[in-house]
C-alpha cells in the first residue's frame, strides 16, 4: 500500500513539475493504482475503500478519463472504416497512406536504413481528407497541407504529389515529391 501510494504522489507530484518546468512529465497509468488497491484490500479496515485507488491515482484517473477518446480515435482509424489504402516505395523509402470514413487520413513514411547507419527510421501524421475533382488534399492535424493528383494507370488510382506538406519538404529523406502512391486496397462497398 505505502508503495502505490508513493507511485501515485508522485504522478500527482508530476502536475506540479510540469506547470512549473514547462515541460510535460508523463504519468504512470495504473500501476501505482494497482499497489494501492491492492493493499487496500489487504487491509481490512480500508477494504471498502480500496475502489478509491482508482481515483487516487493520477495516472490511472487520466487513463480513466481520455479512455473514451482513445475509444472513439481507435476505432475511427479501425480497418472496418478504411476506404482506400495506397502504397508507394522509391529507394529506402516505403510510404502508407490510409484514407477512412469521415475524412481521416494517416500516412506513415518508413526509412530502411543500412545497419549501423544513424538516422530516422521513421515518421507518420494524421488529419484530414477530401477530394476536389482530380485532387486529393490531405490537412494534417499541423495545420499544413498536401495536395496529391489522382490519375488512374490500369484501372488502379496513382497519386502524384502535385504540393507536400511544408515540414516534409524541407527534408529530402522525408519529401514525397518522387513517389507514386498505387491503390493496394479499395474497401468501398
């Protein structure tokens, strides 16, 4: 119980560093609840209460309170909402682009580097889409924007980035400017 309860002042503790560094200090879900509860229910006089370790918890209550959130996120994101799915590789990089109902949009750039060379191995972004006649125009969360060309090449649709998002475009590694982005999965019913 003393250690649970040590867990849980100090993801509390964790508030007050973060207000006062300015930094964020991550809480710890559920574990310091678990030592606390735990040891509520070993004790006899505070079994009835051990329920209140939940809530005694900092990093446990924020797990409670955004779960449905993560929720409705996960499943807005689920393979049961996917419409379109597309693929593109050139070089060591491979490029995954997910459309889903209602406009979301994740994209994820993968850097297959040799072994032991230092470097990103990896980004990725969500946001929103929509399509305007043969555009594609993909808003990241950032408030920045892409605009891919649809264009059809044996009945598959090819995307061709006609503007990149601006964070991505600074980098070489990260620029989708060479890349045709194929139509792998169509889930349209």
């Amino acid at each position: 119980m003393v250690l649970g309860g040590l867990l849980s002042l100090a993801n509390w503790l964790g508030i007050f560093q973060s207000n006062i560094t300015k930094r964020f200090h991550s809480p710890v879900p559920l574990i310091g609840a678990i030592l606390l509860g735990t040891g509520m229910l070993l004790n006899p006089t505070a079994r009835p209460y051990a329920w209140t370790a939940l809530f005694l918890d900092w990093g446990t209550l924020a797990l409670l309170i955004s779960l449905p959130w993560l929720i409705r996120d996960f499943w807005k994101t689920s393979r049961f909402n996917l419409l379109y799915e597309y693929l593109g590789k050139a070089g060591m990089k491979t490029v995954h682009l997910n459309l889903f109902k209602r406009g979301i949009f994740t994209i994820r750039i993968q850097l297959s580097r040799p072994p032991g060379e230092a470097g990103l191995v990896g980004t990725g972004t969500t946001g929103t889409w929509k399509r305007e006649e043969t555009r594609l125009l993909l808003s990241a969360w950032k408030n920045e924007t892409a605009i891919f060309d649809v264009n059809s090449k044996d009945s598959v649709e090819v995307l061709q980035q006609f503007s990149g998002f601006e964070s991505w475009e600074k980098n070489s590694e990260l620029s989708l400017a060479s890349i045709e982005l194929i139509q792998t999965k169509n889930c349209v019913a």
